[in-house]
C-alpha cells in the first residue's frame, strides 16, 4: 500500500458562536467551502499587511529626499560637494633669505 503525502496543512481553529454562524453564511452564499473562506480571508489580511509595510516604507522614504532630488541630479550633486571638500591649494611660499651672492 503506498501512502500519499498531502500538499496542504490542516488546522483546528475555534471561533465564537455568532463569527462561525456568520462564516458559515458567507461560505453558503458564496458556494465556498469553510477552507476556500479562511484561506481568501488569510490572503486577504496578508495582502493589507504587505500594503500597510509598503505605506510606511513609502512614508519614511519621503522624508529621506525631502527635495526630491532624482537620480538625475546625482552626477551634479557629487561635483558640487567635492568641490566644497577640494583640498585646498598650498599657500604660496615666504620669501626667506637667499643664500649665495647678489649681483
């Protein structure tokens, strides 16, 4: 005899008597199974996770280009802050005293 695996897990959940009424209604109406209704609802709620992280992400990285600088500025943006670090140039050198003859 040979045994085939399954490709899904099952769990036990337990819900208050007026959300399984309800949940049973839904599957009636909709012709779903109570597995077909828990696993929409589970996709459901996982895609509005996914998009609420998204959104925050979305909020946090407005407030790291608050000019709204794009990648086209870039190369511009590199020229102007190495010229403000150049290294400056040598200050010019002192006169000292000159060693051998005048003439």
């Amino acid at each position: 005899m040979t045994t085939v695996e399954r490709t899904s897990k099952t769990y036990t959940i337990s819900l208050p008597p007026d959300l399984a009424s309800k949940a049973e209604m839904l599957a009636r109406r909709d012709s779903r199974t109570m597995s077909e209704l828990f696993r929409e609802a589970f996709r459901t709620y996982y895609a509005k996770q996914a998009r609420e992280t998204l959104e925050e992400i979305n909020r946090y990285a407005a407030t790291r280009n608050p000019y709204g600088y794009t990648e086209a500025d870039v190369p511009r943006l590199i020229r102007e802050v190495r010229r403000e670090i150049s290294v400056p140039k040598r200050p010019a050198k002192r006169p000292g005293k000159r060693l051998g003859k005048r003439s």
